[in-house]
C-alpha cells in the first residue's frame, strides 16, 4: 500500500489517479490546510475506488502511529506541505514549523514501522538562479525565499538519512511548473485568493473573478521579453511518481519538467486561441527574484525512469479552464 500525503492536493490528487490506473493501493492522510474534502468523492467517480482518507495532520505523531498500524505501508509519496513563496516570506516560521516538522514526523514514523521507501516533492526553485540551460540534476543548489530553503533543508534531511541508514530508498523529484488539470474536470487547482503563478492568474481573468493579468516585465533576455517557464500538464508529472515507485533503488534526484521553455506571452496567446476566449493584460514593472528563464534537462529522468512528457501547451491550457469552467 502507498502512503500519499497531502493527497487531496493539487498533484497529490493527479498522482493518485496515476497510481490506481496502475492497481496501487493508496491511502491518504491531508489535513485539509490547502484542500477540499469533496475530492474525496471525486477520486473515486474517477478511479471507480474507495480511497481511505485520514484527516489527520502530519506533525502529529500519534495520529501517523495509528495510519502506520491501520495499513501495511510499502512506499511514501511525500506531497504535503505550504508552496507559496510569498506567503513563506511573510511567515517563514509557519513554513518551516509546517514543512519540515512534518517531514522529521513522517520520516520517525517510517524508520519506527520499517518503511524505508519514499519519493519528496522537491522544486526547480532549489536551482536558484542558474548558470546556464537546461538545468541540470548536478548544478549547485541555492534558495531565494523560506519556502525553498524548506525544500533544500528537507533534501539535506533526506540524503544524511539516507548515509544513515541505506536500507532507505529515496527518491526526490524537483518538479518544474506543473499546470493542467485531469482530463475528467473533476479535479484541478484551485488556489485560494490571488494566485501567485501565472496559469491560475490566466484563470481567473478568464472567469472574471480577477480583471487583468498582469505580466511582470518584457525586457527579459528570451523570445518575446517576457519569463520563459518549463511547464509541465499535472498527468505527466503524476505518471512521473509511478515510473520513480516502479525503480526505486538508493538516492535517486530527478528533474521533471519537458525540457522546453514557454513564455507568459505564448502561454496567455495559446490559452486564448484553444479556449477562445480574450485574456486582459498589461506590462508592468519586473517582480524582485523572478528569473528570466528556467527549462530542465530531462535526459536523467528519461534514461533511468523512462519518463517523457507527452501532453502539449494546448493540452495544458485546455484542461486547466475545463476543470475551472465545470467547478463555477
Ligand atoms: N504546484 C507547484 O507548482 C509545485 C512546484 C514544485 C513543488 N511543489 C511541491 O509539491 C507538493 C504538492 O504541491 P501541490 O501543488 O499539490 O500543493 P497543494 O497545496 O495543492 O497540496 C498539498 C496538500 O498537503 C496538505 N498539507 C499541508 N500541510 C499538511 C500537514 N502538515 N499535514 C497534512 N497535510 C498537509 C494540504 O492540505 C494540501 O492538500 C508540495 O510539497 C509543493 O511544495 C509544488
């Protein structure tokens, strides 16, 4: 049985689809700080499956105990955590209180009940500001705001465990920008208050629930001015956790993105012509700490996992306004 925490989440929820299609067993544990619980009865009109669902908070220990002496636990998916980075620098201590006594929690709990298997949602943004592209899994590591120091601290963590004890198998994988939504329309994102990444921004203009985009800067080095993103649809990066659960063997680090680059300009004008639709923009000023460009190298991930993206910028554009037109 797979452990999936923070699974009624953004890409929990995806991989979770991902992992039945494959005849995993999962079981969930979200305490609901940045979910819905009717995803619950979503995942199963998608996968046709009850999914136990423990509403429980990670950093409390006895509550993990008790999951742990419920299931027979093989593996752990390891999603749960705060991700805005605006938010980590206005309360970094809830950040890391949050991200990383959760993980120390979980990881006491796992070496207590003899699971040694587990795959941590890592970031891009543990990169920094890069050299050069396409990034590469070996390229230094640095960090702009709390919440990418919380994911370059539980890294570490990881990996002094894993020369620790190497009976642990443990796989982290640094996603790029996942956006999209499951085929179905029954789940997607669904950022509270204003969004701070683009797609959800693009979104909500469509829906008129935000007037206008605003595009921060056009005097980028890149295409057309504007920030160049890896954007990856949610399903690929979901199926990218079940080929990392099919090949788990010591430390393993992978990036997953597409290796291509797409910029906010051809993001809003792709979004405009698959929805028909006419987004609102303006240019204004650039956003401090916001790079010019950020595309992976997914050679790693495609030679050891097999992993390839195969969904399109249309794809992605089409999906993320489907699922938020069906949940108005
Ligand atoms: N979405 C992105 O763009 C992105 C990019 C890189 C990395 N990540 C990482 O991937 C993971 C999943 O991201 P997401 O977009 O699905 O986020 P999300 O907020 O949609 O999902 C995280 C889930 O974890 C739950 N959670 C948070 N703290 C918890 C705790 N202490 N105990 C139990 N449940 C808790 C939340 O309720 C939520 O359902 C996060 O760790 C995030 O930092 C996300």
């Amino acid at each position: 049985m797979i452990l999936v925490t923070g699974g009624l989440g953004y890409i929990g929820s995806h991989t979770i689809v991902e992992l039945i299609k494959n005849n995993y067993e999962v079981v969930v544990v979200d305490n609901l700080s940045n979910s819905k619980r009717e995803v619950i009865d979503k995942l199963k009109k998608i996968t046709g499956k009850d999914i136990p669902v423990y509403i429980n908070d990670l950093c409390d220990k006895k509550a993990l105990r008790q999951i742990f002496q419920d299931n027979i636990i093989d593996s752990v998916i390891h999603f749960a955590g705060f991700k805005a980075v605006g938010e980590s620098v206005e309360k970094p201590l809830m950040y890391y209180r949050n991200n990383i006594d959760s993980t120390l929690t979980l990881l006491e709990v796992m070496e207590e009940f003899n699971c040694f298997n587990i795959i941590f949602s890592s970031s891009a943004t543990v990169y920094g500001s890069p050299k050069s592209l396409p990034i590469k899994e070996d390229f230094p590591l640095s960090t702009t705001n709390p919440y990418g120091s919380t994911k370059l601290f539980i890294e570490q963590i990881l990996k002094d465990l894993y020369t620790s004890n190497n009976k642990f198998n443990i796989t982290i994988l640094r996603y790029f920008n996942p956006i999209g939504a499951d085929e179905s329309g029954l789940i997607g994102e669904d950022p509270r208050g204003i969004p701070n990444n683009l797609m959800p921004y693009i979104v909500k203009v469509a829906t008129g629930e935000l007037e206008i985009l605003s595009v921060f800067g056009d005097d980028y080095d890149t295409v057309d001015g504007t920030g160049v993103r890896d954007y990856i649809h949610v399903t690929d990066l979901a199926r990218g956790h079940v080929l990392s659960l099919k090949n788990q063997n010591g430390l393993r680090i992978y990036n997953l993105g597409t290796g291509h680059g797409t910029s906010v300009l051809e993001l809003v004008n792709t979004f405009e012509k698959v929805n028909n639709i006419k987004i609102n923009k303006k240019i204004v000023p650039r956003r401090p700490g916001d790079i010019a460009e950020c595309f992976a190298s997914c050679d790693k991930a495609f030679k050891e996992l097999g992993f390839k993206a195969e969904k399109t910028i249309e794809d992605m554009c089409r999906d993320a306004y489907n699922y938020v037109k069906n949940n108005e």
